[in-house]
C-alpha cells in the first residue's frame, strides 16, 4: 500500500492541510474579535478591554505566523505532490493563489506589524484601522481560499482546450455554485472555533481564581460568540448538505452510508460501513430521516451508492468524519447555551460549566477538521 505514489502524495498533503487549517480557523474570527476589544476599550476607557486586547493579540500573532509557514509548504506541494492536475487546472489555480497573496497576505503582512507594536507609539484611530484591516486581510483571504477549493467541488466559468482548463467567466469561477454557502460555512466554523478558544482558556483562568474584569469580559465574549453562531451554523450546514446533495450526490451517499437508492430513506444514526459487501453492519437509524432532511419528504428519493458503482469515496472515513463533526456541533449548542444561561442568571460560569467550556476549548478544530475530511476525501475519485 504504501508504494502507491498517489497514496503517499495524499498522506503527506493530508498531513500537512491538517495541521495548517488549524491556525487560519482561528486567525479568520480572531481578527475581528480583536477589532470589538479594541472599539470597546476605545468608546468605553475600559482598561479591562485593552488587557483582554493584548493578551490575545499575542494569540492571533503566534497563530497567523504558523499559519503562514505552513502555507508555504502546502503551496509548493501543489506542484511537488500534483504537477499533473496543476498544469491542468494552473490557469485557474494560479490567478486565485496569486489573488490571495496580493489582496490578503500583503494586507495582513504590512499592518501586523502596527496591530502588534503599535499601540502607545501611534494614535489610537491607526492602531484601530491596522486591526480593522488585518481581519479584512484574514477574511480576504479564506474568500480566495473558498474560491478554489469549492471550484475544485464545483468547477464553472471554463473550457477545455488540449486538456488544459481555460479561463472563460472568472465572475462564475469565483462565484461558483458551491462558494458562497462553503464560504459562509468555513467563517462560521471560524467564529465557532475562536469563540470556545476564548471561552475556555476564560473559564481556565477563572477556574484558577483569575476573577479580573479582563477575564470576565472574555468569558462573556465569547460564550455570546458561540451562543448566536452555533445555531446559525447548523442552519448553514443543513443548507450546505443540500447544495452538495444537487452537486455531489455520490458524497452525500457515502456520508448516509446509502448503498441503494430509494424513498423512505433511514437516517443512519451508527453503522460499520462495509464496502466489501455494501452494506452496514450494526446499523441504528430513524426510519425515513435522511428523505426527510434531504428531500423534506418521508417519501423523498435519496441517491444511494448503487448509482455510482465504483465511482464513489471512501464510505467509512466520509461517514465517520461526518458524525463526528456533528456531534461536535451538538455538543457546542448545548455547551454554549447552558454557560450564556448561567452567565445572564448568575453572572458566573459555576464549576461544572467552567469545565465543560474548558473541555470544549478546542472542539472548533474537531469539528473543523472532520468537516474538511468530509468535504476533500468525500471529492474522491
């Protein structure tokens, strides 16, 4: 197995995605969240604001620069692990990668430097425009990012020409039919995992009898972060399962673990996919819950994997990875809810929440991670 060269090419570029997607996650939502410390110590002279502002600026800045290096490597195994599919798809490809390194990184490289040094040696209003414009750049660029990756999904606005993509619409190569709902998911998935980052490193300091107003500030910020977003999220996702349900049924086949195509679809709740014999072994499901989340219909066809042969993922990390992103997500709307009650009616976490929120202080990179399983292995073959 391991002398296949395709294998081992999607190992090492799996490996090293992996590790990289964790720090963007954060960067993305942490920007911004710097951006409200800092508009609130700005309109408020609340101390406490520009304390909480520092601390974690010396997060986002640790995060953005491993972020960064690890991107340069993920960079050149576009060329090292898959010189077929990029001078193939290079004309494309390549634009987009430049598009986010001269619009975002620059952006973000040029005014790091202000948003970390700069407060006390230059005026307030630039040091809140250089924050400002560092979550832009952050944004700026998960939206090139997205672009590309969700081409990859969904290709448009091109033509074959000598078995090279060309360039036709770029409009509808970056606005391509599954980009704006991955975008809205992945931002999502950001403010998600910055939000419990906060929240739980929070809950740990207060745990330890850090009761300073910088730390209660943070508490809250973050549990109301996680509170408005975790449902929104769930919202998206539902809405993201249908754009890949039109797009790329055979992916959606693989994470229902459907192996036959019909009405009166079960929701497979657990089950050990057996591709050998297709078929679930150990199966517990809800009669008719995939025809009624996919189709709205107890009655609703659901493609199964018999319509694609062998021309589907890999069902069992697909199926997995996608549970376990779920109930992830479960797990962080009841999380989050229980603490934002607790912090309205008492003002405090109490024990038992504070360790849950600290327990959960890295459930956005579970739930992040296992969602790009889903999405890239489930884009095999």
């Amino acid at each position: 197995m391991l002398d296949d060269p395709v294998l081992l090419a999607r190992l090492q570029f799996a490996a090293n995605i992996t590790f990289h997607i964790l720090f963007p996650t954060i960067t993305i939502a942490l920007g911004w969240m710097l951006l409200f410390m800092k508009l609130r110590f700005t309109w408020t002279r609340d101390s406490a604001w520009m304390e909480l502002y520092r601390f974690w600026v010396k997060v986002f800045a640790l995060t953005f620069s491993l972020g960064v290096v690890s991107g340069i490597v993920m960079s050149f195994q576009f060329g090292t692990n898959w010189p077929g599919f990029m001078n193939t798809v290079g004309n494309i490809a390549g634009p987009l990668l430049a598009y986010e390194v001269m619009t975002a990184f620059f952006l973000e490289a040029v005014f790091i430097g202000v948003m970390l040094f700069g407060h006390g040696r230059v005026a307030n209003w630039a040091h809140t425009i250089a924050t400002a414009l560092v979550a832009i750049g952050t944004t700026l660029s998960a939206f090139w990012i997205i672009a590309l990756s969700s081409w990859m999904h969904t290709p448009a606005g091109f033509e074959m020409r000598d078995g090279v993509a060309h360039a036709t619409d770029w409009s509808a190569i970056v606005f391509n039919p599954s980009m704006p709902i991955r975008l809205a998911h992945m931002l999502l998935a950001s403010g998600l995992t910055a939000a419990f980052l906060v929240a739980g490193m929070s809950a740990w300091r207060w745990l330890r009898g850090d009761r300073a107003p910088a730390v209660r500030n943070g508490l809250r910020l973050g549990v109301t972060v996680a509170a408005v977003l975790i449902p929104v999220q769930i919202f998206v996702g539902d809405m993201h399962g249908l754009n890949t349900l039109e797009h790329q049924p055979a992916k959606i086949a693989a994470i229902e673990a459907n192996w036959e195509t019909g009405p009166h679809t079960p929701l497979v709740l657990f089950a050990i996919p057996d591709e050998a014999a297709r078929e679930n072994r150990f199966e517990i499901g809800i009669p008719s819950g995939a025809s009624w989340i996919l189709k709205h219909d107890a009655a609703g066809v659901v493609p199964g994997l018999d319509q694609f042969e062998e021309r589907h993922p890999p069902v069992s990390p697909v199926f997995w990875s996608f549970r376990v992103m779920v109930g992830t997500g479960m797990a962080m709307l009841a999380v989050a809810w229980v603490a934002a009650w607790r912090l309205w009616r008492r003002g405090e976490p109490g024990t038992l929440v504070g360790a849950a929120l600290v327990a959960m202080t890295f459930s956005g990179w579970v739930a992040t991670i296992s969602g790009w399983y889903v999405t890239e292995i489930g884009r095999q073959p």
